[in-house]
C-alpha cells in the first residue's frame, strides 16, 4: 500500500475514533498529546518529522495487527468479528488508540511541513474562481450573439432551400426532356434501319440503336411519357424481330459453319447487349438437344413400333424385348437409331466449336473487347466443355439404364460391342479431325476420350465374358469329364484356331480392345496348355524306340502335333501384330510350346541315349590292324549299320508321325517347329559325339583311316536323309567334313592347316594320339574312365580344362623319357604342345573378346 493510502486509512481511523471519544478524560489526555507534539515537531523540524513518518510505517508493516489495513483487501466487518471472537476486544481497542494517536501525529507533521504549499494552493484556488467568473459572462455574451446571428440568417436559408429545390426539378426536367428527345431521335433511327427501301436491314445497326432507347426508356424511367408509351408495342415488336432476324442468320451459319453468318448473328446480340444470355440459351438447348438425342436412341418404345409391333400384348415386354418376329428389324432398328444419334450429336459439338472459334476471334470493332471475354467470366468452363459433359453424363446414365432394364439393347450391343465401337471411336475421330484447327482448342482433347468410352465399359466387359465363354467351351469340349484320357479331333482343334482368329479379325481395327481379346484368348491357351498337359502319357512305353509306336506315343504325337498346329499358326497371326499384342500371348503360348515339348522330348532323348550307345561300340571296332580288308573297306561297320538301322526306324516309326511330310521341307530353318528344333539337336548330336569318340581311337591304320571315312559317309549320308539336312547344322557338319581328311594327313603337315578352324582343340589333341608312341598316354587312359565316362566328362568341360588334363600327359610322358635317358622326344610331343598352346589361346581370345 502506498503512503497516501496509509495517510488516509490513519486519517479514517482517527475520525472513527475520535467521533466515538467523547469523555472529558479524553479530550484532556488528547489536547495533553498535542500540545506534547506541537513541541515536538517545532524543536525537531521537518527531517525529523519526516523521518519518524517513515518509521511509523514501518512499524505498522510489522506489527501483526496494524499490517492488515495495509492490504488492498481489508474487510472491516471480518476484522471486527475477528476481535470480537478472540475475547481481547479492550486490547485491541487500545491498540487502535494507540495507532490512531500515531496516524494524528504524522498528519499534524505533514501539514506543518507543507503549510507554504497549502497557503499558495489557497491563493490559486481564489484567482481560478475569479477566471470563472470571467469566463461565464463572456459565454452568456457570445451565447447571445449567436442569437443574434441565428435570426439573421434563417430567412436567407429558407429562401436558398427553396431556390435550389426549384433548380433541381429543371434540372431533372430537363434530363428527362433531353432523355425524351434522345429516345424520340433513336425510335426514329430505329424504324429507319428497320425499313430500309429495297434492301435489308442493317440489324448491327438496329440492334445499338435499340440498346440506346432500351437503355434511356430503363435509366431515364420513360415508362409514364405518353410519347414513349405510344412507340413502345412496336419498339417491343422490333426488338424481337431483330432477335429472331439475328438467331436465324445464327443457326444458318452454326449449320453451314459460316464464320461470317455467325460473327454478324453475334455482333447483333452484342450490340443489344444480350450476347452473354443469348449464347447461354443456346448451350443450354443444345444441351438439353444432346439429353433428348441419347434417350431417343435408346427407347425401346420407338424402336419396336419401326419394327412392326405394338404397344400392350404382343408389344414391347418389360425387359426392353420386341414383338416376337420383329427382332430382327429392331435390332436393325437400334443400330439405324444409335448412328443417327451420334451423327446428330457430332453435328452439336461441331456447331458449339463453331460458335466458340468465331467468339474467341470476334471483337466488337468499336470498343474492341473480345466475345469469348464477354461470355465466358473467369473460372467458367468452355462452351464446349460444358456440352461435352452433359453428353458423357447422358450417354453413361442411358447405356447403363439399358443394360440393366432392357434385355434386347443389352444382347444386341453385347453381341455387337466391336460394330458399336468402332462407331464411338469414329465419331471421336471425327471430331478430332473436324475441329483441327491452328491456334483453336479441338472440341475435346485426348484424355476426355476415355470418358465416352467409359460409359460402354458394362457393355465392354460382358462382350469379353462371352468371348471367354465361347472360347472356353471348345476347349472343355475336347477334354470332356466323361470321358478320362480323351484328346481332341483335328477338326476340334481347327474350329478353335478359327475361332480364335475370328474373335481377333472382329477386333482388330481397335488396339486397346484387341489387346482385351488376346488376354481373354491368353487364358483359353493357358487352359488348353494345362489340360493337355493332363493328358500326356509318360513312363517306359513314352520312350521306347526299338518296336513300332506303342498307344501311349501315338497319343503324345497326337497331342503335340495339336499344340503345335496351335502355336505355329497363332504365332503366324501376330506376325503384324504390334508388339504389346505379341507381348499380351507371349506367356500363354509359351506354356503351349512348353507342353507341346514336353509331350515328345523323351522320345527324342531316348533317341539320343540310343545313338550315342551306337557310336561308342567305335572303340570295340579293330582300326589299327595294317591288313587291308577289300569288303571292309567298301562296307560300313557293324557299329555304324546297327545306326542307320535305329535312324531309319525312327524316321519311319516316329519321325515320319511327327513330320508328315514326305520330303524333308527345306524351309523348316525360317520358321523351325518344335519337331524340326528337337531333330536338328539330335543330328547335331550325333556329329559331335562320333566326331569326338572318332578322334579317341587308338590306334588308326591305313586300313582303319579308310574304313572310318567310310563311316563318316555313311553316318553323314543317313542323318541328311532320315534326320535333319546336314548342310542346315552349321559347326556340327563343318567339324564332321574337316575330320575325314584329318585323319590322312601326317603330323608334320597340321600346321597352318585350314582344317583346324573348322575344329574344336580337343579333337584335333586327341586324334594326335592316334600317331603317338605308346609311352603317350591318352588321358582317358591316364585316369582309367571307360569312354562312357569320359565323354561325360568332355560334356562338362570346356576347351582349357580338357588341354589340361591332355598337358598333364604330355608332362608324364616328358618325365618318362627323361627317366629312360632318351634324348629326344617324338615328333608328335613338340606338335601337341605347339598345337594345343595355340589353339587353346584362340579359343580364350575370342571367347573374352
């Protein structure tokens, strides 16, 4: 609390206290005390005065009873309850006394203290009420001159009042008359464009001119003028001449796209000021135009009264069907209505681009400001936007409709999804192509093609389940559950291939829809790959080869021949096809080829393991005697008759099942089958294999050199004949040419030979061992592996490991002569290393490069 406070909280008290104290004693004891004070303060002066103030308050502070008048919120009546309560009432009223006794005594001090300051503030006080006093009189003086001045000036006022609401009403009289004269002036104009003597009239013209009046006869309110009033049914009258007048020469030109026709329709509307409203209203018809277009195509009602019936019995039924007899031509009918529809909803759009072409180059010549600005207001969607949308919107709530409530639109749309189409895909190419024009937005752009055609997706998706069901019924039928182990008839498989390809041909002008077919098609063929697959015979009887076709094979060459005629001929279709489509059937048909593979690859590699079994029985043959036998060198070895023996059994039992042609066609290679793939591994097969196990044979007379050759004719003769044309087989044929003159030369004249390119390192390494010393050790020997063995493991090796094995040789063999003290090595030792080094190298080179 503040000293202020506290001085008039002590101030309070003491009046409290000293109202209350009216006793004799207390009036002696309180004059005793002044007198003791007055003393006091005139001895001690003001510090001192000042100082015990300040240590009064202090002492209040601190003193548990006094402390609380100090707090801002002292309540009175609680500190009286409080006293009372406490049974100490006397000794608090004692306390009081003593404080308010303390509180007299410091005001007392600060009224001596500041008696010069009260005395001047007496004296002041006196002066302001001597200011007062002077300032009222002159207010009541200059209250009466304003008197004064106030009777002066009324009558003058009343008078300008008067005056100046005179001057307004000429003014306004005046307006109106010029108003009058003005619209008088223009009606005249007006009915002189109007009739012109010999030509037509100038409806540009007429329009500004009724736009002036119109304007005037509104802003000037000319609407109680008897002059006006009179023009005015044949002022109306012309106004809606020149309307019609102006919207005739527009729908003329919106029809014929007449940019000139509808530019001067527009400057009319323009000049009336009526554009923005007039183009609204014919969106707005179009609109509705476009609403009413759709449904008509669409009623069934009409549709079966053109076909012949009638409404009620024998009419149309619930579900949207015709009279019985009468489908036919209904659905002519709906075909007829729908293309209609589309050319009409063309020729809208068409004409709203028209209209906003010419607004966006149109400009009032006068004021210059753009027709397209005046129409559409920022955030406002184009014209043709807005026709757009409402004919989506229409056209997906009425094909909708019609798929769920009428049966007959819904089978006949269904059944012709690709006819109806195309005709949506040709009305937006027409439109793209109408309305490409330089500098001017198209009617609709890319992306809102999709919305049309989204509104046929109900339709579109039943057309691809009845192509699956149609497709998937000819594949159940050639597996029928009845019946375990069946396999289709030629004639099964045919009408599946043209069904398929008929499915394709209806759709083809349409990319995405095609793609849509061919992954329906792709799940027919994965169905067809699976239950093909079920039906494959497998086990012992699937690859014997010795003995006629058993039933089990004829059934697989059955079932691959099917798969293949598939492939082969699905693969032909998507010869031109674009590459997505290709990529859509690329699976399915794999999984054909995959089974079709599946179904005779045994046999194939029966026919392999067979052969190769064949060819080894070289090693139990005698071609290193020196004797020449004269009828086994004109005739072929057991080994190699028992092989041509297998290869024409297996050309007529099997082969000739799988490739039903006569004569081997040479035009397999551009478009190799599965069966032509599979023979040329088997024919590439045996060259290698009897090339390889030809080059082991140790030793290899004169005799042996001629009878092997012989063999190789033979062998080359009967694969070109009864497998596979050899000259097709590239590195296999050309290593089995470069062999048989191999065999003659000596040693010495391998090098630099052009032989050698044509074959591998191996053969060349191992066939040189034929002209080596004993003391040489094939590897084959050096490790002790029967030749079966060791062409397994030629199969599992490259080039560089075989040189391996064939060098740790030739290092056995350089030990064992250095052991006996020879001085020189064979001729043949030098030659490998020089042969095998260098090959070897080439090989690695090429193979990295």
């Amino acid at each position: 609390m503040s000293t202020a406070s506290l001085q008039r909280s002590g101030s309070t008290l003491y009046r409290a206290n000293s109202s209350g104290a009216s006793s004799p004693l207390y009036r002696q004891r309180t004059s005793t005390r002044f007198l003791e004070r007055e003393s006091s303060l005139l001895l001690n002066g003001g510090d001192v005065g000042a100082q015990s103030a300040e240590a009064a308050f202090q002492e209040f502070g601190k003193d548990s009873v006094f402390s609380k008048f100090l707090a801002g919120d002292f309540d009175v009546t609680g500190f009286v309850s409080e006293a009372l309560k406490s049974g100490s009432a006397t000794a608090c009223s004692e306390k009081l006394e003593d404080g308010i006794r303390l509180m007299d005594k410091q005001l007392r001090n600060e009224v001596y203290l500041r008696h010069d300051e009260l005395i001047q503030l007496l004296s002041s006080l006196k002066d302001t009420e001597s200011v007062v006093s002077v300032v009222k009189s002159e207010t009541q003086s200059l209250l009466a001159s304003v008197q004064r001045i106030r009777s002066e000036i009324a009558e003058p006022y009343k008078q300008i009042k008067i005056k100046t609401r005179q001057l307004s009403a000429l003014h306004d009289t005046t307006e109106l008359l010029r108003s009058v004269i003005r619209a008088l002036r223009q009606l005249k104009k007006l009915r002189e464009a109007m009739e012109p003597s010999g030509i037509k009239p100038d409806l540009a013209k007429a329009a500004q001119l009724y736009n002036e009046v119109e304007t005037l006869r509104k802003e000037a309110d000319l609407a109680d003028m008897e002059v006006i009033e009179g023009e005015l049914p044949w002022f109306l009258e012309t106004g809606n001449r020149i309307r019609n007048e102006a919207m005739k020469i527009l729908e003329s030109g919106m029809e014929a796209l007449n940019q000139a026709e509808v530019g001067s329709a527009l400057q009319v509307y323009y000049n009336m000021g009526e554009l923005r409203n007039t183009v609204e209203a014919i969106i707005n018809r179009y609109k509705t135009l476009v609403t009413k277009s759709i449904s008509a195509a669409l009623d069934m009602k009409a549709i079966s009264a053109s076909a012949g019936g009638s409404l009620g019995p024998g009419g149309i039924q619930r579900s949207g069907t015709p009279p019985l007899g009468g489908s036919s031509k209904a659905r002519e009918g709906l075909w007829q209505r729908t293309g209609a529809c589309l050319d009409q909803l063309h020729s809208i759009l068409v004409s709203v681009w028209h209209l906003q072409r010419v607004l966006s180059k149109k400009r009032d010549p006068i004021s210059h400001a753009g027709f397209l600005e005046e129409v559409i207001q920022a955030g406002d969607s184009m014209l043709t936007d807005r026709v757009w949308e409402t004919l989506v919107k229409s056209f997906t709530i009425q094909m909708k409709a019609a798929f769920t409530a009428s049966s007959f639109v819904k089978d006949t749309f269904v059944l012709g999804f690709p006819k109806l189409l195309a005709m949506i895909d040709n009305l937006l190419d027409k439109l793209v192509r109408d309305t490409d024009v330089k500098g001017i937005l198209p009617v609709i752009m890319a992306e809102n093609k999709q919305q049309l055609l989204g509104a046929l997706e109900p339709f579109q998706m039943a057309y691809l389940a009845q192509c699956l069901n149609r497709l998937s019924e000819l594949v159940n039928n050639m597996f029928p559950m009845a019946v375990r182990g069946s396999i289709p008839s030629q004639d099964q498989i045919s009408r599946l291939i043209s069904r398929i390809q008929e499915e394709v041909e209806v759709v083809k002008l349409d990319g995405h829809l095609t793609l849509l077919v061919l992954h329906e098609v792709s799940k027919i063929l994965q169905l067809l790959a699976e239950k093909s697959e079920y039906q494959i015979s497998a086990g012992p009887e699937s690859r014997q080869i010795t003995g006629p076709a058993t039933p089990s094979q004829l059934k697989n060459f059955t079932l691959f021949l099917h798969l293949q005629e598939v492939h082969s001929r699905l693969t032909s279709m998507l010869a031109g096809a674009p590459q997505a489509a290709a990529e859509v059937l690329s699976p399915s048909l794999g999984s054909v080829y995959g089974v079709a593979f599946d179904s005779i690859s045994p046999l194939f590699q029966a026919i392999i393991e067979q052969l190769e079994n064949i060819i080894m029985q070289i090693h139990d043959q005698n071609f290193g005697s020196d004797e020449i036998d004269v009828n086994e060198v004109d005739y072929s070895s057991r080994y190699m008759e028992e092989l041509q023996k297998t290869v024409i059994h297996f050309r007529k039992e099997f082969l000739s099942r799988l490739l039903p042609s006569t004569s081997f066609p040479a035009a397999l290679v551009a478009g190799e089958s599965i069966c032509s793939r599979l023979t040329r591994k088997v024919a590439s097969r045996v060259l290698v294999f009897f090339v390889r196990h030809a080059a082991l044979v140790r030793p290899l007379s004169e005799s042996g050199k001629l009878r092997m050759a012989r063999d190789m004719a033979e062998l080359e003769l009967v694969i070109g004949q009864n497998l596979f044309p050899v000259e097709q087989l590239g590195a296999p044929y050309r290593a089995l040419r470069a062999f048989r003159p191999l065999i003659f030369l000596e040693a010495t004249q391998l090098t630099g030979s052009l032989l050698l390119q044509e074959l591998p390192p191996s053969v060349v390494l191992h066939h040189l061992y034929s002209q080596a010393p004993a003391d040489l050790v094939s590897p084959m020997n050096r490790t002790k592996l029967t030749p079966a063995q060791y062409s397994l493991w030629l199969d599992s090796q490259g080039e560089e490991q075989v040189w391996k094995g064939i060098k740790a040789t030739l290092d056995d063999y350089a030990a064992v002569v250095k052991a006996r003290g020879d001085k020189e090595f064979s001729p043949i030792y030098p030659l490998m290393l020089q042969l095998g080094t260098s090959l070897v190298d080439k090989i690695s080179a090429f193979e990295s490069s």
